[in-house]
C-alpha cells in the first residue's frame, strides 16, 4: 500500500421511524429524503461503494451513537434498510464514529458483517466497474461512479462536508494502478490444525530458528494463523485440481486429468481456471522436488529433511511457515532441522533496494559482478552481514573485496614464481623442527588459532565474523608480514634456508584458500589448482578435505615474540614517517633487547629488512644508554633508539616543528578562550562537545610536538 491523498465525505443516512420509513421519492429528484426526522451521520473514504452498503456500525461504547444500536437506517439510492449494529472494531476516533458497513468492498466491514450477519453485496465487476446491483450507476467506473454519487448527495441535501484525508491505499506493483477490494468465491486451506503442529516442532526444539528473536515472531503468526487463500486469478501457475460437471452440478478433485464426470459420466467437465498461489506450490518443495509423492525415491530418502534452510526473515511466514506446515502433514516431519534467516539488502543509504531506485543498476548483480567478479560480490553478502539484520551494500566494500581477491592473487603469483619448473616442495611433516625459524612457527600458530576460530564461527553461523577473520589473517598475517620475512630467505644464498621457507609458504596458502572456499570458490579453485601436488589432496578444491585445527603447531611464545618484533617493526616506521626519512633509507639503530637479545641477534636480517634498518650499523644489546638526538621506540620491554642526526637537517626539523607547535598551541588558547566564554552556555551542547574534544586533540598534538623537539635538542 501507498500513502494517498484523497478526501473524507461526510455524509447522513435517515433512519427510519414511525414518522419516516422510506423515500417518497425518486433517488436524485432532490426529495428523496423529504419527511425524515432523524439521521446518522458518517464519514467514508469510499463513496462509490455505499449502493454496496448492508449495515451501519458504531462503537458501543460510543455514548453519542450507541443508544441508535438495534434500530435501522435507509439506504439513499436504493431504500435498503440497514441495521446499527455495535462493534468494538469501530474507531471512535474516525470520522464521526459511526461508519457504513461495506462487507463485499473491505476487509474490516468484512469481519464485522459476518459477526453481525450480514450481506456481503458484491457492487463491482472484475474490471472495477459497477455492476447491476449499483442501480443507476451501473457501467460506470470507480472514479465515476465516486463523482456521480456525491453529486447526488449534494442535490439530495445528505452530504454535509468534504475534508482532505491522507491514508494507505493498495496500488499494483507494476501498474501503480489503486486496488479495488472485491469479495469472491476461493479457495482455502483450514490452517489452524497444521499450524498447531508447527509449534510443536519449534516449541520442542526439533526444528530451531537462527537468531532465536524471530521465534517469537514465528510463535506470533501461528498462534493467530486465519484460514489460507489459495487460490489465484493468474494466467501461470500451478492450476487448481478441482473439475466441474455441467451436467449434474459435480465438483471433485483429481490427481489424474479426468475425461468425464464420476458422477454422471457426461464429458461436459471443465477444470477450475484458477492456480495455486505461489507460496503453496513453493511450500512444496522440500519434497516434492525429490520424487514424492514416491516415499520410496532414492533421493526423498536421501534429502529430506534437509539440515540447513536458509531465506531472508522478511518470508518466514509466507514461505518457511508453509514448507513446516505441509511437510509435517504430508511427509510426517519438520522439513528441516534449523532456519537461518538472513536481512534484507538495502543501499549506502539505508534505503531499500528496488527497481524503481534512479540508481538501481548499480545493484544489479550482473553489472557488479561484471564490474568487480563473482567472488568480491560473494564475499561482501557474507561477511557484510549477520543474521536476521538488514545489510547496506556499499559498493566501496565490494571493491575492497576484490582488492583482497587480488592481493590472494599476487602472494600466490609470487610465491610460485620462487618456485623452479618442476621443483618438489618439502611437505611439513617432512620439516624438521630446527628448519623452521622464528616466523614459521609464528604463522603456523596463527594458522591453527584462525582454522579452529573459523570453523567455530561457521559452525555457529557467524559466517560474517568468520569471512572477516579470514581476510585479516590472510592480507595483515600471512601476506604483509610473513611473506614479507619469508622473503628474507628467498632471496639469500641458503638453499636449505630457502626450503623451509617455501614449504611454510605453500602450507599456509594452502590450508587457507580451503578455509576461503565457501567465500570465495572461483578464485580460491583455480589458485588451488595451480599448487604443487605435494602440499595438497584430492583432485579439486570444492570436494577437499575442510581444514582441521593442528594443536601441535600452537606455539603461545612465537606468538608474543614475533608480536614485539612487529611493534618495533610499526614504531620504527611511524617515526620514518615523522620524520619524513624517504622509504628506501637504510637507517642504523640500537637494540636494547634485554633477555631476548640472542633471539634478535639470530633474526638481526628480519628486523633489518622489515624495518629498512641498515644490518651492518643494527646494534642489538642486552642493555644500552639513549643516546643522544635519537629517536626511542618502546616495545614491551624492548627499546630501539634511532639516531637521527644525517638523517635529517636537525635545524630544519627544529624549525619546522617549532612553527608547528607555534599554530598548535595558538589554537588551544583560542579553544580555552572559547570554552570559557559565553559560547559554552549558548551553544548547542553537541556543538560544544565537538569544540571539547577538538581542544584535547589539539592538547595530545603539542604534546607529541614538544617531545619530537626534545629528541632533537
């Protein structure tokens, strides 16, 4: 439905009365009414349906109208006598809190037409337009008739006012056009039975709902579940088996088309030309897509029930609801032991996605995959999202997968590029212990820790924290660090070195594209595919083993080691970049390294490289005084001094941040300044707040300023 701006027609019925009982006159003479005594008056967004009407409703709380209840008023028009009937559906609030009673043309007048009894009178065609019961108005279209009638209110002096009204109405979804309610004759399914077993197997834990909020939800629809129309006036579709005799009047259903009626033989049959409504024919399908109604069929035996369903939570109902209710009735069981509902997707924005969005294009799964591959698009929906909760797809995150797509793609071009045509890769269980350094063991630890987190994410549906984990491991871990330090072998003279070095490589890039698969099946499958046999199993990745957590390779103290060595690696190169040292600079430095100064002595090449150190004036000492005009790294209890005197013009460096802390600390006056003033009492306080905060990053500024120009003194 839509928001429309239409009108409120107030308008009065007379009743009848022992002075009035009916018109004297001819509708639209402009007496109809003449001689009635007493009136009810209403107010209806709908004018074009009161020849429809076949009662009055009011609120019997309602102390203006509900002493009317019981008695009668006349129908314009037509003359009908309508009874007042007392109904709690009735808004007091609405119009003047007495309404017209429409059952055939609402759903509400519906309900309480049949709690009171009476008529549904239907007034329109198929084609929304009157027919014959709306008297003269007959032929005439809705808008017409809408026109027409209160025309004729106005001439017969029983339309008292017009007022603007803003309120849902029905439109189609392709044509936009406004939806007629019509009352007629379908087909339903008794629902309450079914739903009840549904329950059942929710409420006992034979079928369970991911996240657990939505059974409420699901609880909620069953327990209030009306009767399920079934039956669609759609050229496609499942067509109704029911059969009408023309003969004798017969209907029956059929598995088989039959050839004559069963009840009289004639031949006159003709099959209901209606079809089942989408979501019975889809409730369906976890078994009868496998050979049922065959109980016997190999692959009914095998699939159903199925483990894992998983849809968007906006048709738990529509569909899940429905798969539950037949498959319990018909097959004897739930058909599948857990429901994952994922949230619908919606843009940058928030706005949900739709084809009438001018942008709508860019959210076409063809363009995107088109523009950034099957595997980017994959990975953002699921990691993008969690269960049960509404996505924003931002293209910008789908481009960021296809970068982390790319750089999978240039760590394995790399490390096969170090291999010789034909080479045999060491496997790891060949390895002796002492062959592998610092660095191997550490991503080895990692890897164990990243396999048994994800698989204890996927195994608990946390597919999003699971994909994200994945990515930080393989681009932060494996690609910018370990392949990184593997490099420093790579690249040396030690043949024996560089053995170890590729095997770990190949292990590690190995055991990750099978835990990257689900997220990424085309690019991992065919990076697979191009690795040496000896690290791998099996003739595709799509069928290979999933990855199983190695304890042994846990090794908590390369852990924390190779941790301090990548904060010194970060504070060295922060302070490169301070101090504006171009990249390539090979810098000297001294290494207070207390009681892991043989480790670092042993690995003086790793921390040279890592840190574009210069390794011939890379000191390492258990213990060391600062040196002067040296910039001091802290790491742990780790300290790396850089001397910075030629590696920058020191006098140029004190200037230029002696100007820096100059500005710095004239803004933090003019802040202080205006925190103290009137401004903080005036202002708006999220204002305010933004000008505090502002002032303390101002504030830890100078501070970092003032102790950059203390290294230089």
């Amino acid at each position: 439905s839509q928001e429309h701006a239409s009108h409120l027609w107030y308008i009065r019925y007379p009743l009848a009365n022992e002075d009035w009982d009916g018109p004297q006159h001819e509708w639209g003479s402009g007496r109809w009414a003449e001689g009635a005594t007493e009136f009810i008056e209403m107010a209806t967004t709908r004018p074009e349906t009161i020849v429809g009407d076949t009662g009055v409703a009011v609120n019997p709380s309602d102390e203006r109208w509900s002493k009317l209840i019981g008695r009668q008023a006349i129908l314009p028009v037509n003359g009908r006598a309508l009874p007042i009937v007392g109904d709690e559906a009735v808004e007091v609030e609405f119009g003047t809190g007495a309404v017209k009673v429409t059952p055939a043309h609402d759903p509400t007048d519906y309900e309480i037409g049949a709690r009171h009894g009476l008529d549904a009178l239907n007034v329109l065609t198929e084609t929304a337009q009157m027919n014959a019961e709306a008297g003269p108005y007959v032929g005439l279209g809705c808008d017409e008739c809408r026109q027409a009638i209160v025309a004729d209110f106005e001439r017969e002096g029983l339309l008292v006012k017009i007022e603007g009204h803003q309120h849902a109405v029905g439109h189609c979804e392709r044509c936009d056009t406004i939806i007629e309610p019509r009352i007629s004759t379908q087909w339903f399914v008794r629902t309450k039975p079914l739903a009840e077993k549904s329950l059942d197997t929710v409420r006992s834990g034979e079928m369970r709902i991911i996240p657990a909020r939505f059974e409420k939800i699901f609880f909620h629809w069953m327990e209030n579940i009306r009767d399920w129309c079934i039956s669609r006036q759609l050229w496609w579709g499942h067509r109704i088996p029911v059969w009408y005799c023309a003969e004798c009047g017969q209907e029956w259903s059929a598995v088989e088309d039959p050839t004559t009626c069963p009840q009289c033989g004639s031949a006159r049959i003709e099959q209901d030309p209606d079809v089942l409504d989408t979501w019975f024919s889809s409730g369906l399908w976890p078994f009868s897509t496998l050979g049922w109604p065959d109980l016997e069929s190999p692959d009914l035996q095998r699939f159903f029930p199925t483990n894992l369903r998983e849809t968007g939570y906006d048709i738990l109902f529509f569909w899940v609801a429905r798969e539950t209710m037949l498959s319990l009735e018909l097959m004897g069981q739930a058909p599948f032991s857990t429901v994952y509902l994922h949230g619908l997707i919606r843009d940058e924005h928030g706005q949900k996605i739709s084809k009438s969005m001018p942008d709508a294009w860019k959210y076409d799964p063809l363009y995107i995959i088109d523009e950034y591959g099957t595997d980017a698009l994959r990975y953002t929906l699921a990691t993008s999202s969690s269960p049960g909760n509404d996505m924003s797809l931002d293209l910008r995150r789908i481009a960021g997968a296809r970068n982390f797509a790319n750089k999978l793609w240039q760590a394995t071009r790399f490390i096969l590029l170090n291999l010789a045509e034909g080479e045999r890769v060491t496997p790891l269980a060949e390895l002796a212990a002492e062959q592998l350094l610092l660095e191997d063991r550490w991503i080895l630890s990692r890897l164990y820790r990243v396999t048994e987190s994800v698989t204890e994410l996927m195994e608990a549906y946390q597919y999003g924290e699971a994909g994200r984990q994945l990515r930080d491991f393989i681009w932060d871990e494996f690609c910018d660090w370990y392949i990184e330090a593997a490099k420093v072998r790579l690249y040396a003279e030690d043949e024996v070195a560089k053995v170890a070095a590729k095997t770990v490589l190949l292990t590690v890039l190995e055991q990750a594209l099978r835990l990257l698969h689900p997220f990424m099946p085309y690019v991992t499958e065919v990076i697979w595919q191009a690795l040496p046999p000896e690290i791998k199993a099996g003739e595709a990745l799509m069928i290979a083993a999933w990855p199983q957590p190695d304890a042994a390779r846990l090794d908590v103290a390369a852990e924390e080691r190779l941790s301090l060595l990548m904060e010194l690696v970060r504070g060295i190169r922060n302070v490169r970049a301070e101090y504006h040292v171009p990249p390539g600079k090979r810098i000297a430095a001294l290494l207070a390294a207390g009681e892991f100064q043989p480790l670092f002595a042993a690995r003086r090449e790793l921390l040279s490289s890592l840190a574009r150190l210069d390794a011939e004036q890379l000191e390492i000492v258990a213990v060391a005084t600062p040196p002067a005009q040296a910039a001091p790294v802290v790491a742990g209890e780790l300290v790396i001094y850089l001397p910075l005197a030629g590696l920058v013009d020191l006098e140029a460096e004190r200037r230029r941040l002696r100007k820096s802390l100059r500005a710095l600390e004239g803004r933090i006056t003019g802040s202080q300044r205006k925190l103290a003033g009137p401004f903080a009492e005036r202002a708006p306080a999220h204002i305010v707040e933004r000008e505090r905060a502002l002032l303390v990053e101002l504030q830890g500024a100078a501070t970092q300023t003032r102790a950059q120009l203390a290294r230089l003194e």
